[in-house]
C-alpha cells in the first residue's frame, strides 16, 4: 500500500467532513460573539456604577492618588509662592517697582530670577571701591629762601612756587647740556619760561659758577664742541681746523677774529671754554 492511500477519501466522506468542518466554523463564531457581547455587556454595567458611585466615597486606591496629587500640588504652589517673595525681596531692596511674577527666558533658553538683580547696597560699594589716585603735595619753600642753581635737584626745585614736574625736569636737563649755569638770567633759556615766568622765578635763585664743568676746547671733538648750546656745527668745524693749523689754541685771541663767532657769542661762551 502506498501513502498516498491514506489520503483517499471517497464521495461521501468527504461530504460529510466538508459538514463537520462548517459546523465547527459556525460553532467557534457564535461562541466568538457571544464572548464579546458579554465583555461589552460587562462594561456598560461597570461604566454605569461607577457614574452612580457616591462621589464622597473613596476606595483606598482613590484615596492614595488624591493625596499624591494634592502633594504635588502643594509643592507646586510651596516653589511659586517662594520665587513670588524672592521676587518682591529683590524689588524692594533694588528701590525698583515689583514686576510681574513670572520668570523671564531668555533666547538661549536659561531662566532668569529676580534674586540675580544687584541690590542698592551692592551697587553702592561697586561705584565706590575702585582706587582712587593718591596725590602727594609738595610743601612750597617759605618766602625768602635762595635755592642754588647749580646743586639743586629736582625735588627742591619743585618746593620753588611756580615749577612743577615739568618745569624742575627741563631746567636740570639744560643745565646738563649747558655743563652748570653761570647766571640765573639763563633760567629765561628754558623752554617755556617766558619773560613773566622768569622774573616770579628769579628772586628765589643764585648761582656759583665754581659748579661748572668747563670745555676743553683744545681736547675735545667736533661732535662734542657740537653739542653745546652755544656753539654749533660752524663754529665747532672752524674751532678743530685751526686746532690743527695752531696745534694749540692759548686763548680767546686766537678765535676772535673768525667770521663764526661774535661778540656776543663771546661773551656767553668765556664761561665755559677751557684752553688749558
């Protein structure tokens, strides 16, 4: 017998399993139906006895959720009412009005609070804290006191009434150029001080010429005679050319006649020329 034999129904049987099989099709739809009917039917009923419920009546499961929601809802209202009186805090401290109580956000998406806001006091001591410049005031010399050119520096120089900083540094700078002052008359030279300067200046002042560290006119160098205020490059060129010519100059006699120097230029120089 071959396998397939198995399989082989005849004309009735299969009538009758075609039968069979509708039955427990229509069977297994009813039962279906019947089933969702009464889950339907179940909750129809459930639906209208919880719409009948008493509402003052709580299960222990009802009671436990409301009081989690009244919980959260207390802590909810506990923060607002704390950010509400940061808030008027700030703005009394601030001296600023009281604005509305809801946070501002900025683009970044931060929260910005009231209690940031820098109180009255704060600001106070921001604007007054930086450090202010300490000025030292120079006592001024009593009226009558002689100040010696030569010698002075620049702090003594400041308690004359009338130099400062800037005044006091110019006249020790020309009196380094000039190697010491012969006459106060020379204080006029100074940049700056003019005519009416020079005579409130000129009684507090005098002069010892013995401070003066003469030129060695027949020693030194052209770019050195130079740089002298009183003689410039023409008249420092003629000076080492008859240098040479003389090998030695004695004396005022031997400048006297060029065409470079005057009389003038004589006078002003005699302090300060050495032919040693």
């Amino acid at each position: 017998m071959l396998w397939h034999d198995f399989f082989y129904f005849s004309k009735g049987e299969r009538s009758g399993f075609i039968i069979l099989l509708s039955i427990i099709v229509i069977a297994g739809t009813i039962l279906f139906l019947n089933k969702n009917s009464g889950t339907a039917s179940r909750d129809t009923q459930g639906q209208e006895t919880s719409a009948g419920r008493n509402p003052t009546t709580l299960t222990s499961n009802d009671s436990v959720s409301l009081e989690r929601n009244d919980a959260q809802t207390t802590n909810v209202n506990s923060q607002t009412t704390s950010t509400s009186s940061a808030s008027t805090s700030s703005n009394a401290l601030s001296g600023s009005p009281s604005t509305s109580s809801k946070p501002t956000t900025s683009s970044s998406g931060s929260t910005s609070s009231s209690n940031s806001r820098e109180s009255v006091a704060e600001r106070v001591n921001r604007l007054t804290s930086y450090s202010q410049p300490t000025y030292t005031r120079t006592e001024k010399l009593a009226e009558g006191t002689i100040v010696e050119l030569n010698t002075a520096d620049t702090t003594l120089l400041k308690k004359v009434p009338g130099i400062g900083s800037a005044f006091a540094n110019r006249i020790v700078n020309y009196r380094t150029i000039l190697r010491g002052y012969h006459s106060v008359t020379q204080l006029s030279e100074v940049y700056g001080i003019d005519e009416e300067r020079y005579m409130a200046l000129q009684p507090w002042f005098t002069v010892d010429p013995s401070h003066i560290n003469k030129i060695e006119i027949n020693k030194m160098p052209q770019d050195s005679l130079q740089r002298h205020p009183y003689i410039n490059y023409a008249q420092a060129r003629v000076i080492v050319q008859l240098r040479r010519q003389k090998g030695k100059l004695t004396g005022w006699e031997n400048i006297q006649l060029l065409n470079e120097f005057t009389d003038f230029d004589k006078i002003r120089l005699q302090p300060y020329l050495s032919f040693e």
